[in-house]
C-alpha cells in the first residue's frame, strides 16, 4: 500500500493555532485562525506549529508593542535560541524526504510578522504610547522570523513566506487577508 503522505509541510506561528497565546484583544477567533488553518489542510500540508517567543519571554499578559521595541540584543539572543530548537526538527523532516514549504506568520507581530511589523511613531512621548494607535505600520520582518530565516537559509532550506493580518492590520490593509488566501491556494 503506497505511502499517502504529501511530503508538504507549513510552519506556522503559535497564535495561528491557538489564539490564547495572543495579546488582550487581539484575538479575532474563539480558537484558531479557522480559514488560514482549513486552507492550508486542504493543501495538504502537514502544519508545524512554532511556539509563541513572546509567550515564552514575556509570558501571556504582555501589551502588544511594535518591532522597535522587540529588536534589543537580548531579545535576538533568545530568539535565536528559540529557533535553533525548531530547525532541528524541521531539519529531521527534510532529511526524511519532506519539503518545508511555507513558513506563516503573523503580520504586525514584532516577532512574528512576515512582510509587515509596526514601530512607534515619532514625536509620541513614551509615557501617552498606545498600540496601535501610534503605531506606523512598514514593511519589515518580525525579529524571530529574521533569526529563523536565518537559521533555515544557513540549512538550505528556503521556503515561501506569508503573512496572515491581523486584528490590527486588517484595518490598514483590507485586502490583505484574501491575497494571504490566495497565496496558499496558489502552493
């Protein structure tokens, strides 16, 4: 009996897969992010679930906060550390004849937006700062994904990259959630 498995693998960020890893707020879905999740299944990818960085260095009640706010040396350093525990998993999957083929992020995330992050505005003292309100939104990559990104490129590996918008961002780029589905449609 032949093997049915597809060989197809996304990575995708926690929240994606468990909205309870997300900021006050911030979650749009009871448990998943139901749509990305069901496209990628009927993909059929198998879905490797990262664990949320920011849950895991500032625990669950952390404010949202931009990219600036994240990218300090020793938020990278353990970041990188972070992801080095992942690449040895997704190494194992490619060694065994699987493609990683898609990593999905979390667009705006300081840490794990794909395309676009978020950073104070200037002028906007310290002490009246609210996210997002005085945020601008750039294009840009959250700091966990560049230090994954990095860890992968340095193992070959070079997937495709998409984000999924949300709360935040679909306000500023409506369309943003339909082209994220067509771009898994078109894996």
């Amino acid at each position: 009996m032949p093997d049915p498995r597809s060989n197809r693998i996304a990575v995708v960020c926690h929240c994606m897969m468990n909205v309870h890893s997300l900021e006050a707020d911030l979650a749009e879905y009871p448990g998943l992010e139901e749509e990305i999740i069901q496209a990628l299944i009927g993909k059929g990818f198998g879905i490797v679930q990262l664990r949320c960085p920011e849950t895991r260095l500032h625990g669950i009640e952390r404010l949202p906060m931009p990219k600036d706010t994240y990218d300090k040396p020793h938020v990278r350093e353990s970041y990188a550390a972070q992801a080095r525990e992942e690449v040895l998993q997704l190494k194992e999957f490619v060694k065994n004849g699987a493609e990683i083929s898609v990593i999905v992020g979390a667009e705006a995330s300081p840490s794990c937006g794909v395309t676009v992050v978020g950073r104070w505005k200037e002028g906007v003292p310290v002490e009246t700062r609210r996210f997002p309100r005085d945020v601008d939104f750039i294009q840009g990559r959250g700091v966990y994904m560049e230090e994954l990104e990095k860890l992968l490129d340095e193992e070959g590996i070079r997937p495709a990259w998409i984000g999924v918008p949300g709360k935040s961002t679909k306000k500023v780029f409506p369309e943003m959630f339909q082209e994220t589905l067509t771009r898994i449609d078109e894996l």
